[in-house]
C-alpha cells in the first residue's frame, strides 16, 4: 500500500509538471505567431513607408563620406571637430594627389617679374598704359628710372636689387637705350634673355596697321614706345583710350587671339578679306606703314615678312577699324563689328566691285579658343557667311573665324 502509494503520489506530481510544459509551449507558439504574422509584417510595412516618403534622407556613400572628410580640412577647427566627428565611422578618404611645389605648377603670373624701363618726364603719360594691363596683387615688377618722382611704391629695396642696377647703369653709360643697358645688367646676374614669339623686341614709329593688321603666327604680347605711335585707331584721338577699346573688348574675350590674322575670299565680288580680329579687317601681307627707331630704310630689320605702301591710292586696301565686341551667351560666340575708315578715297575705275561702294559694317563670329597657343601654331580659318551683292540697305559683311576642321585651308 505505501508503495503504491508512493507510486500513486509520483503520479500524482508529474501531472502538474506536464501542465506546465504545456503553458510554455503555448505561450512560445502564441508568441513566434505574433512575431511572424503581426510585428514583422507590420515592420516591413513601415520601412517602406518611410523608404517612400519624399523626406527620407539616406545615409552618404563612403565615397560622400570621403568627400567630406577631404572638404572639412579646410574649414576652421570648431567645425571641422564636429564634422569629422559625425563621418568617423565612415571608410577612411583615399589619399589625395600629392601637393605640386611652386616650380612644378604651370607657369603663371606669379613666376614673372616685370621691368620697366621709363624717363621721368614722360612717366605721367606712360602709367597710363600700365593700368591697362596691370593686376595688382596678382603681378610684381620694378620701373627704372633717370630720377626719383613725386610717387612711387617699392617692395623690392629689401632684396638689394635696386642698389645693384644702379650701379651696373652708371657703368655702362655709352651703350644706348635702356634695352640696351638692362641686357648688360642682367648679364652680369648670368640672366640670360629668352626669345619668344610675340615680344617684339623691336622699336617702331608711325602707324602700326601694317604689324597689326597682318600679325605674324604668334601672340601679341608686346610693343614699344607708344607714345611715338599713333593711336591704334585713328577716330579715337587719346593714345591711351584707343588701347583701352582693345583691352576692354578683345583682350577680355578672348586675349590669346587677338590681332591673329585669317584669310579668306569672297568669290562673288573677287575680294580678299583679311581679319585680324579684335583690331582691324583688311589685306594680308604687312605693309611698311611704319618706321624702325633708327629711321633708315632698312627693311631687314624685322622678323616678319613686310611689303611697301602702295603709292597709288587705288591699289591700298579698304580698311575696317574695330567698333564694338560683345560676347553672344546664348550662342557662346564672341562677336566683332568693325567700321570702314572713311577717310578720302580716290574714284577707282575697277574691274570688280569696290568695297567701299556695298559694305559699311562688317560682323566677325568667332568661339573663344583660350587654348590657342598650347596646340601647334596655325592660324585660324574664316569663312564669308554673307555678303552684300549690289548697293542697297543691307551694307554688311558676316564673316565667321574659327579653328581650322580637316581639310580646311585658304582658298579661293
């Protein structure tokens, strides 16, 4: 009896044991059934809620991230702190490309020094053609001169430069010109002078339609004493105010290309037009309409090509003078308009028509082309987009320059 007790009772407690077993698998299968079948479909529809809603703002790439770890380097610290804070646990930034030294960067303004070569007594008039061109901040240079002026603004007296010319010009005093005796100062520094195309190291007088008008294959970069020249163009009365037309326009649009010559014709009326843009549009080949300072007839004097005024009037070319340059946004063309010179011109009996006769205004399209002189030098193409035909209201040549395409050439 106690024995079947004592299994009765054994029975008698395993049962509360397996209630209890059974309460837990309950509650884990109600619970696994909520998790399936309520929150994760629940969740799964919020996530693409929120991926829908137009103010969902992912998190950056590690590329973006990397970017902003590289742009925050240059802010100032107290917020440069936070913002490297906030992208510390993005990828590191790739290694940036190595730091150029000044001698390794492209030559700019700020490797040239500038010497000026001027009298006293004229530097008055001759300041003004430096403001034209002059950067402050952005250039350095020095002005030599015979004596000291009213004003004057020096930084180089630190570096002993100064001393040094003065002396090497009171050692050379028969050499003439201040060409001349900078050439001999700077030999004794073992500087030697560099030739490059567009320094015309050449002094001339008169009027430079001739050089201008025709301008060998290089860039202008240069040209001497223009106070003896007369003005670059002739209804401007102010030396100084006929220059500032071509930096204000052409040189601004477009500096690498101005006074570049092309050649083009116009089969109907059997014209030869040459542009020389941003200056003048006339014929090709230089003509002497200007003298070298020495004032002989040597016409071997000049790097470049040159042919002789035409003494009879009828055999000079018609000459259109820059007007107005503007740039085009909308087209991104640069566009010239150029005036004909209307000074006295003689009855020409021709056997073609005179240009005088149909075009007034000529119109000149071009695109900027600031690369120009970084590729092999040629000059550029043009080609005559529309001409008058016979006399009438319509007075105006549309002629449009551009970079030569294959096959392109001057022909008539």
């Amino acid at each position: 009896m106690g024995g079947g007790g004592g299994g009765g009772g054994g029975a008698g407690e395993k049962l509360p044991a397996n209630g209890a077993h059974g309460g837990k698998a309950c509650r884990f299968s109600f619970l696994y059934g909520l998790l399936l079948y309520v929150v994760l479909p629940v969740l799964f529809l919020y996530m693409l809620a929120i991926a829908a809603s137009p103010f969902y703002n992912p998190r950056c790439s590690p590329e973006q991230n990397a970017a902003m770890a590289r742009f925050v380097v240059a802010m100032p610290n107290a917020s440069s702190s936070s913002a490297v804070n906030r992208s510390s646990s993005s990828a590191p930034p790739p290694p940036g490309p190595p730091m150029r030294s000044a001698d390794e960067a492209p030559t700019g303004l700020r490797h040239i020094a500038f010497g000026i070569g001027a009298s006293s007594a004229l530097w008055k008039s001759r300041k003004e053609y430096i403001k034209l061109w002059w950067r402050p901040g952005r250039m350095r240079g020095f002005v030599w001169m015979d004596k000291p002026v009213e004003e004057f603004y020096s930084k180089s007296s630190r570096t002993g430069l100064p001393p040094i010319m003065d002396g090497c010009l009171h050692r050379y005093p028969a050499l003439y010109g201040s060409d001349d005796r900078i050439h001999a100062c700077m030999s004794e520094l073992g500087v030697p002078l560099t030739r490059h195309p567009g320094f015309h190291q050449c002094d001339l007088w008169g009027d430079v339609l001739g050089l201008l008008g025709a301008h060998p294959v290089a860039p202008l970069v240069t040209l001497h004493h223009l106070d003896f020249l007369e003005p670059v163009f002739p209804t401007t009365p102010s030396r100084a105010g006929a220059l500032r037309r071509l930096f204000d326009g052409p040189v601004r649009l477009d500096s690498a290309a101005v006074a570049q010559q092309s050649v083009c014709y116009d089969r109907d009326n059997h014209w030869t037009v040459s542009v020389s843009w941003g200056f003048a549009v006339m014929m090709e080949t230089p003509m002497r309409s200007f003298l070298n300072w020495y004032k002989r007839a040597d016409y071997t004097a000049y790097s470049f090509n040159t042919r002789p005024v035409a003494r009879q009037p009828c055999q000079k070319p018609r000459v259109y003078y820059l007007r107005d340059s503007r740039m085009d946004r909308r087209r991104n063309v640069t566009v010239t308009e150029y005036d004909r010179h209307r000074g006295k011109q003689p009855d020409c009996r021709w056997r073609i028509p005179d240009p005088a006769d149909l075009v007034d205004h000529i119109v000149v399209l071009k695109k900027p082309d600031p690369d120009l002189w970084k590729r092999s030098p040629r000059r550029n193409c043009c080609k005559v987009v529309s001409s008058p035909k016979k006399e009438g209201k319509d007075r105006t040549m549309t002629i449009d320059v551009g970079v030569c395409r294959e096959g392109d050439f001057a022909k008539v």
